[in-house]
C-alpha cells in the first residue's frame, strides 16, 4: 500500500501492512490538539484573571469618563491604580460608588462623588498621589497637567539654576523677612525715643 506521497509503511510482524499512516494533516491536527493541553488550565486562571482586573477596569472607564479623554495610557494608569490602592484603603468601594451614579446618569453628584472625583483627576492631572509628607511621585512629564499647555510650553527636564537651589529659601521669602525684621527695629527704636 502506497500513500500519495510514495511512501509505504512498514509492514507488520504477519506481514501484512499497517494500517496506521501518519500524514502531515493529521501530524499537524494532533500536534495542535496536544499542544493545547497546556493551555486549558489557563483559560481558568485567564477568567480569574479578568475578575481580578474589573477594579482597574472600572478605575479606567471612570477616569476616561472624567478626563474626556480616550486614549488614556494604560501603563500610567496601573501605576496610578497600584498606588492609589496603597493609599485610599476603600479604593475599590468608592469606585463602585462612583459608577452607579455614572450608570444612573444623575445629572447632580453628592459631594462624597465629586471627592471621589477630585481624587481621580488629582492623581491623573498631577501626577502625585497622598498628601505630604506621605505623598508619592506617580509621573511627572507624563502627567495631564502638561497637555493644556502643550502647544507652548515645553516639560523642563533640566535645573534651570545651581544644584541644590531649591533646598534654600526663596528670595522673595528672605527679602519679606528682612523687610519684617526692618520694620520691627524702626518702630521699636520710634517707641523707645518718644
């Protein structure tokens, strides 16, 4: 027995042939079909994983709703979500409080909405998330505040006066202080001399 491809299995012990012939076809059907038992168990975790992410799903939509912007950058928003998470205990919660009433389609929010709000487009628009001292950098040149001045201004990425300048008082600060201190002795020597 001859297969299209000329090739002749081996005959068996009794000598008849075998009828066992392994085309590429059926080669290729079954090297799939075994190559995807793996997989099967990831197709559960897969789900798992879904349900996992509906937070940060909902933290998304919620923050494209809120910035009017569609094309928000998924990366940026992980790290947003992932801190965000660490500092705002009922994250989760007050994201699903936020929803239904964007689900409802109110047209007024509580103040308890609009301080969820507040605090969503606070970490998108500036890039930082807590209060400080406990505040953490999320992004700088990333964040939204730039897009409104884009068109002319552009993000320094570079110290604009000496290493370290930012560490010592302001100059407008120390001239007050001294203008205050100046003041202070004039009418304390006015008070002393009358």
């Amino acid at each position: 027995m001859t297969t299209s491809t000329g090739y002749m299995p081996p005959a068996s012990s009794d000598g008849s042939a075998s009828r066992f012939v392994l085309s590429r076809r059926s080669l290729l059907k079954h090297s799939l079909g075994v190559g995807a038992i793996p997989l099967m168990p990831g197709l559960a975790l897969a789900q798992q994983g879904n349900e996992a992410d509906a937070p940060f799903e909902r933290f998304m939509r919620l923050s494209r709703q809120l910035t009017t912007r569609a094309g928000l950058d998924e990366e940026q928003g992980k790290r947003l979500f992932e801190v965000l998470s660490r500092h705002w205990v009922t994250l989760d919660d007050d994201l699903a409080y936020l929803d239904e009433a964007f689900q409802a389609d109110t047209v007024s929010l509580t103040t308890a909405h609009r301080s969820v709000a507040n605090r969503l487009l606070s970490a998108w628009y500036t890039g930082v998330v807590g209060q400080v001292p406990k505040a953490e950098l999320v992004t700088y040149q990333r964040s939204l505040m730039f897009d409104a001045v884009s068109d002319v201004l552009v993000i320094r990425s570079y110290c604009p006066n000496r290493p370290g300048y930012w560490a010592e008082e302001p100059p407008s600060a120390a001239l007050s202080a001294s203008a205050t201190t100046a003041s202070t002795t004039i009418s304390t020597t006015t008070k002393q001399g009358a």
